[in-house]
C-alpha cells in the first residue's frame, strides 16, 4: 500500500477572480506564503521519522513556492512531475471569471466536466488521466508516502478515480488552497482517507 497526500498550493492575488490556469508570473501572496509555511509544519510533524518520503511537485511557480517550506522542512528536495501541472486551459486561459459567464462553453464546463473541454485546452477526463497514471506507477511501487503538490482541479480529477466517481461530480469535492486530502493506494484500487484538511489554519 502507498500513501500518498494531496496539497493544494497556497493562495494567490488572482484567486477566484481570474482563471490562472498555466499563465506565467501567478506567484502566492503573502497569505499563501503564510499558509505554505504553516502547512509545511503541520506536515513535517506528520512525517517525523518517515523514511523515504518524497515530495513531487507540479512545474508551476505557485506549486513550487508552496512546497519551499516543506522541503526545508523536511530536508527533501521536491521532484517535478509534469502529471501534477494544472488544467491547459487554452484561450480561457488567464480571463476574469466575469468575462466567462454566459458563455454556454463554460456553462459546459461547469456542468458537464465529464466530456466538456475549454477552447484549445485540456479535457478534465486527460488531466485525469495523467495523473491517474502517476498514481498507479506509485501504487505499483509501494514504499514510504509521497506529498503531491498541485491545484484544484487535479486534486479532484485524482480523488474521484480512487473514489471510483464521474468527473462530473468534481464539484462535490472541496480543494481549498493550502489544503491537504489524502488516499491510500495499492495497485488496482485505493481509498480516500480524508478530504481538503486545513492543517494551515
């Protein structure tokens, strides 16, 4: 069995105005600094004395940013894992949430994210499945517990494939930033042990 820890990077300036997806320049505010830190605490106290653990991260800075403390922290350096980056969002890419409303792709998007697809972007069922594969190369390894630092939606994509759901319940599920939800996989299965945990707050 692996276990594996799901953190949400920090809070930034655009959030919940602006559809960041993989713009460049999205950084954490001095909120999400804050919370990073705090997270990074909580879970160096949770993995006291676990040997090799490992931290992977999505390439995007605010990912990067947020797994800094952890692995200082942890005395880790944190490995890159492209499966983890955010949804490629194509031309919503870097819009105001306002400026999105009423557009029936949207509506789309937001309703049916089993088959829907942003313009030019990435579908919610590939962004499952790439990091569905990360997460079975992980099961099938077994070994100590992995932290996999990423963002919203991926989270969710990852925990509705253990939990055996569709993509179309995404937003049953919460990911806030700086939150940490957490499964256990073996290969060909997995449970969710807990979902969108606080630990900065």
């Amino acid at each position: 069995m692996r276990r594996v820890s799901f953190l949400r990077h920090g809070s930034h300036d655009r959030l919940g105005r602006i559809l960041c997806g993989r713009m460049p320049g999205v950084s954490l505010s001095e909120t999400g600094r804050a919370e990073a830190r705090a997270v990074a605490d909580a879970l160096a106290r949770r993995f006291a004395g676990e040997r090799g653990l490992r931290i992977l991260s999505s390439p995007q800075p605010r990912t990067r940013e947020t797994a800094a403390p952890l692995e200082r922290a942890l005395g880790l350096a944190a490995e890159i894992a492209p499966e983890l980056d955010e949804i490629a969002y194509g031309d919503w890419t870097g819009k105001a949430f306002a400026e999105l409303d009423g557009d029936p792709a949207w509506t789309a998007w937001n309703t049916e994210r089993a088959s829907a697809r942003p313009p030019g972007g990435e579908s919610m069922a590939e962004v499952q499945s790439r990091v569905g594969g990360l997460l079975d190369r992980l099961a099938g390894e077994e070994g100590a517990p992995v932290i996999l630092v990423s963002h919203g939606d991926p989270i969710r994509a990852a925990l509705l494939k253990v939990l055996g759901l569709s993509l179309d319940a995404y937003d049953r599920i919460v990911a806030a930033p700086a939150s940490c939800s957490e499964a256990e996989l073996w290969p060909g299965g997995g449970r969710v042990v807990s979902i969108n945990e606080r630990l900065a707050g």
